[in-house]
C-alpha cells in the first residue's frame, strides 16, 4: 500500500486508497451477506444432514453386506455348490412353521 503519512501522499493517491478500501470492504459485505442469507444457512445445514445419512447409509450398507455374505457363507460351500446337509433342515423347519401358522389361522377363522 502507499506510504502512510499525510505530507507525502497526493489528493489523487488518498482517493484511489479510499477507493480501493470501499470495493475491499464491499466485497467483504457481499460475503458476509451470503453467509448469514436464510437460504445459505439452510443449504449449508442440508448438506450437512445429507452427508450424515450418506454416511450412515454406507455403514448400514456395508454391515448388511457382510450379514448376507456370512449366511451365505452357511449354504453354499467355497465352489458355489449348495451345502444340502445345512438347506434341508432348515428348509423343514420353515415348511413346520409355515404349517403351523397356517393351522392357527383355520382355527381362529372356525
């Protein structure tokens, strides 16, 4: 910036300063007005909400994955083939529960 002191500055430097000052504190307005707008405060604050359920989205993601993989793991061997020592049981199991809702539901409707 130009010298400080009074004596040796011109008219013409005093005012390009102040001219200079005023478009420095202007474009400092500007932002500030931006950054406590309602509507940059509320965008800031969705962002910030979104980028939350993004990441707990990818973690909810990443922990269901891992679930699937290991029940699959319990069906189907390394080669891909199905593990029918461990899917029949099971199998059974859901056909005596599907059974016995079944029953349950003829007895309450006679």
């Amino acid at each position: 910036m130009a010298d400080t002191s009074d004596s040796s500055r011109t008219p013409a430097q005093i005012e390009a300063d102040i001219r200079r000052r005023r478009e420095t504190l202007a474009e400092t307005l500007d932002e500030i007005g931006v950054r406590v707008h309602p509507k940059t405060i509320v965008g800031d604050a969705k962002a910030k909400v979104v980028a939350g359920v993004d990441h707990t989205l990818g973690r909810a993601y990443v922990g269901v994955n891992r679930v699937v993989g290991d029940v699959k793991g319990q069906f189907v061997d390394e080669d891909g083939a199905p593990r029918i020592e461990r899917i029949v049981p099971v199998a059974l199991v859901v056909v005596g529960l599907v059974g016995l809702l079944a029953l349950g539901t003829r007895r309450r409707k006679g």
